[in-house]
C-alpha cells in the first residue's frame, strides 16, 4: 500500500458486486488503508446504472437516465471521492408541459425554505387553483412525522387528505410516484413524506437535480482508476459462486469462475435476487433463514426509456416533466451530455412503474412515444425519426410499500467479518444510487470497526435552511448507523 498508514493497515477485503453500493465501499476502505478487491460478475461497473453500445442503433446509450439530487450527500461524497463530481450538470429548474405545449416552471426563489418553491408554484399554470390548495394542504400534512408505526400508504393517506384529481394526476402520480417509481398504493408513506421534503421543503440546494455529462459506463471507470491508484483492484467477469469461512486463519475464500479469492473481510454488495442466490452457498449461520425471509418479501418495479435520434432539434430545454401521457420526463441527451457530438438531436424519454408500457413490443411503444412527443414539441411533426431504441429494465428499483423497513437488513450479516451493502439494505432511503453509496459507506464503516478501527466514512445529510431550522421543523437526521433507518426513528 502506499501512503501513510491508516485504518486498514493494507488488510484484505473482497467487495463482491460492482455497482454504486460495491464501489462506494471499495473506494472508501481503500481510501483507508485496506487492500480491497472489487469482484464484478460482469465486463463492466456501475451495476444497474451503466452505458453501453446498442446494437440496434450503433450508440453508447445509458441503460436509462439516472438522476441525482443535491440531499444525495453520500453519492456525491463517492464521485468527490474518485473525482468526478465535476462530471455533474446541476438544475434547480422543472419544467413540466401540458400536451399543447403550455409550460409550467418550478424551481426556488429569494424566499427561505420551506417557502423558496412558493412563487413559483402559485404561478404554475399547470395547476388548478383547487389543486394548489390541495398540494399546499398535502405539504403541510406531510412535514408532520409519520408516526414509525404508519401502515399507510401515500394512496390511503392522499385519499383521505382531499387531493383534487390534477394533484394526483399532474404531481403525486408522476413526480413522486414516478420518483418513487411505483403506484401510489404502493408506497409507503413515511418515503413518500421523506421525497416531499428532501426534494421540495428542506432547502433549494437539497432539491436542485443532477444529470451526468458522460455515459454512466465512462462516469463509473473513475472507480477503476482510483482502485488501482490505491495499490486495490477490480475484478471483471468473475461471479462468486461460493463463499467459505476459516475461522483459524481468519480468512474469506470466495469460488468465482476466475478461480479463488482470499480476504480476511467480506462485503457482500450485491442486489437482493443475487443475496438469495448466494445464501445456500454462505456458511451455515444463525440468522440466515431470517435473511432469508427479508430478502423473500422484496419486489422489484419496472422502468422503461425510450431513445429517440431526430435529424434536428426538437427542444433547447435539458428536462422536462410531460403530463398526463404515458411517456413521463424527457431528458435532452444531446445536451446533457455534450461529448457526445453529432448532428440532429438526442433525446431520451422514461416511463417509471410502467408494466403496460413495459409489456408493449419495442416497435409499439417507439410509435406511441413520438406520436406522444408530438404533442409537447410540434418540431417533432416536421422532423425526421432517424434512429430509436426502447430499453426495458424489468428488475429496475425496489418497492418501499408499508413496512418495508422490517425486511431491509443492516450491514450487519449474520456470518464473521462479512457485511451486507446494496440499495435494498437499511439506509431509509428509496431505491436510488444515493442508498447504495450509503449502504457501501455503512459496510466500510462496519469493516473498519471490526478491524479494530472506527472510521466516520458516512456523509452527513445537508443541513436544512431556513425555517426548516426552526425547533419543530427538522426531523430528526441522524445518519443511520446500521441501525433502523431515519424514518423509523421517532421524530420531534
Ligand atoms: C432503469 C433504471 C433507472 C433508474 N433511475 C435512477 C435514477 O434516476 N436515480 C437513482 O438514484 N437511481 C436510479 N435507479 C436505481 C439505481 O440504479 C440503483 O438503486 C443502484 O444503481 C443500485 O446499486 P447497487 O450497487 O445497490 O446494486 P446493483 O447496481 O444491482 O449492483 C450489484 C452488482 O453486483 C453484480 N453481481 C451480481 N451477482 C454477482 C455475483 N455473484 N458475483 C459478482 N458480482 C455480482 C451485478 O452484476 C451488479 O453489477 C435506476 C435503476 C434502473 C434500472
């Protein structure tokens, strides 16, 4: 190892899976001393948010656009940590249009939190003034605590705090649902209330959204380089089959398909299908049927993208919210990512807990999708479709229906020297890189604890602005520690 000597004293690790949870921890125990090996099942990291070259249509496309938000303090810590924050284009901006082409902008003002997206909202046309009291209402409601016992979900509590069908239509289904990327019925309303006020009441900077410059594949190999810059290293194409433990030496030894591993700690970042594959394949440990069982009550959502290459340009803007269709933000791919080049227009379009849309054929939903642009952009009537591509990702994000928490383990494992990290683990986040890169900083925390050395690694959440900081206001935001999660935690 180089450098002065730290936390790990160049003791060996093996993280098993390479996407944002495995790297952010990787990265971070390196970063302290340790050896690390990050073992990756496949050719690439990044896990589920990568880029690759479709076939179809002869571009490096991302499998979808992956967003950020400026409360995604962890993840932002991971792409400080291997230098490429700057790889990140910020807006505080949301456009939203109506079909017919009517915009509406949110976005914050001169006014403190919680009131800096106030102007703005009054001013939106997309929004009755009866849905505007209905929203302010819901807000207002949901700054409360949700009592940790809730069973609630946001449908059931929306149903009975009078929304008007705009507001469930034009805000609750598609940005927070969308966000959530579930159907209202089916979201807890404790993470409902969590995006309400990460994204629109804690402050303007918590809220503003990032887009990265690169395909995703080009902004994850800032792992690889950091990882082999710290005497670690990456491990492609190599699945773990198996995992044994010595306890005499102490040791891990993993059985991959590019031979065996050896390492004193494990971590074990994989998403929860793969945990279930590789639990017969653990050592026997009390505590793995009740692993088991978590895992069992896990459910994945759909999200589909469709990419769309237009001979000219079809709109300046970077984003924008499209309502009440099937296809529901349009980001301007061209624009977002300049590198790219090219003449004409790229521009890509999501559909979040979408199964119908899911369920189309490619060609179908390709067809739907530009006629349905068609109503927010006229220029697409006049321009010419040169290429597309419908990208379908069946096991996208995990639900957070009622009660998730209980089966959302900690990065405690119930095997030595091995701890859990992945999106789906107890971060009290939704599924999102942001709860990966804590889960992967929370399992380097726990690693650094068992080799005799307590490291603080987790990123404190933004402090919220303000009246948000007013006794009353501020939930409480201690980090999670692998303990339950923040939205469990009784509340002032
Ligand atoms: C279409 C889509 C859109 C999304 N949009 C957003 C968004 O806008 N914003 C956002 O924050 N999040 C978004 N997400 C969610 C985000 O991608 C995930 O929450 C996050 O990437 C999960 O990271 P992870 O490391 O926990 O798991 P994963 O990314 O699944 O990584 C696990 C890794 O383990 C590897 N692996 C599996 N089995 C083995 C094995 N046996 N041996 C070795 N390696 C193995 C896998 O190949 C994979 O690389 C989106 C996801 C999808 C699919």
């Amino acid at each position: 190892m180089r450098g002065a000597p730290t936390a790990g004293g160049g003791r060996t690790v093996a993280v098993v899976g390479g996407g944002v949870a495995g790297m952010s921890a990787a990265c971070a125990l390196a970063e302290a001393g340790f050896r690390v090996q990050l073992v990756e099942r496949r050719a690439f990291l990044g896990g589920r948010a990568y880029s690759f070259r479709h076939p179809g249509v002869g571009e490096v496309i991302d499998n979808c656009q992956h967003v950020l938000f400026g409360c995604c303090t962890n993840l932002d810590g991971f792409y400080r940590r291997i230098g490429v924050a700057g790889r990140i284009h910020w807006t505080s901006d949301m456009t939203m249009i109506e079909p017919g082409g009517r915009r509406s902008v949110l976005g914050p003002s001169w006014l403190p939190a919680p009131l800096h997206g106030l102007p703005r909202f009054l001013a939106a046309r997309a929004f009755t003034i009866g849905d505007k009291l209905a929203l302010g209402r819901a807000f207002r409601g949901l700054m409360r605590p949700v009592p940790p016992d809730s069973t609630e979900s946001l449908g059931e509590w929306l149903a009975r705090n009078g929304q008007t069908q705009g507001a469930l239509d034009r805000f609750w289904r598609l940005v927070i649902a969308s966000a959530l990327n579930a159907d209202i019925g089916s979201i807890s309303l404790a993470y409902a209330a969590k995006v309400i006020r990460e994204l629109f009441l804690n402050s303007a900077e918590a809220g503003r959204m990032g887009m990265s410059t690169l395909p995703l594949s080009d902004l994850y190999a800032g792992a690889n380089d950091f990882l082999t810059g710290k005497g670690s290293g990456v491990l492609l194409n190599a699945a773990v089959d198996s995992a044994a433990w010595d306890a005499g030496a102490p040791q891990w030894t993993l059985a991959t398909n590019a031979g065996a591993l050896e390492a004193e700690f494990l971590v074990l970042a994989l998403p929860f299908e793969a945990m279930s594959r590789l639990l017969p394949h653990m050592p026997q440990a009390e505590g793995a049927a009740g692993l088991a069982a978590q895992i069992a009550r896990q459910e994945h959502w759909p999200i589909c993208s469709v990419h769309l290459w237009f001979d000219r340009e079809i709109t300046t803007l970077d984003h924008a919210v499209l309502l009440d269709r099937e296809i529901h933000w349009m980001y301007n791919k061209g624009r977002i990512q300049p590198s790219r080049g090219g003449a004409g227009s790229y521009l890509e379009l999501v559909v979040s807990a979408s199964s119908a849309f899911a369920a189309l054929p490619g060609e179908k939903a390709i067809e739907q999708s530009v006629l349905e642009l068609a109503e927010f952009f006229p220029a697409v009537r006049s321009a010419k479709l040169v290429k597309a591509a419908r990208v379908k990702e069946v096991h996208a994000t995990f639900g957070v229906p009622p009660g998730i928490d209980e089966s959302r383990p900690s990065s405690v494992s119930p095997w030595p020297n091995c701890f859990l990290a992945g999106d789906w683990t107890a971060t009290g986040w939704p599924s999102t890189m942001e709860s990966a890169s804590r889960s992967g900083h929370l399992a380097a925390e726990a690693v650094c604890r068992a080799a005799g050395s307590e490291r603080a690694i987790l990123n404190p959440d933004l402090a919220p602005r303000g009246l948000m900081r007013l006794p009353g206001m501020a939930l409480s935001r201690s980090p999670s520690r692998g303990g339950p999660p923040p939205l469990a935690q009784k509340t002032g």
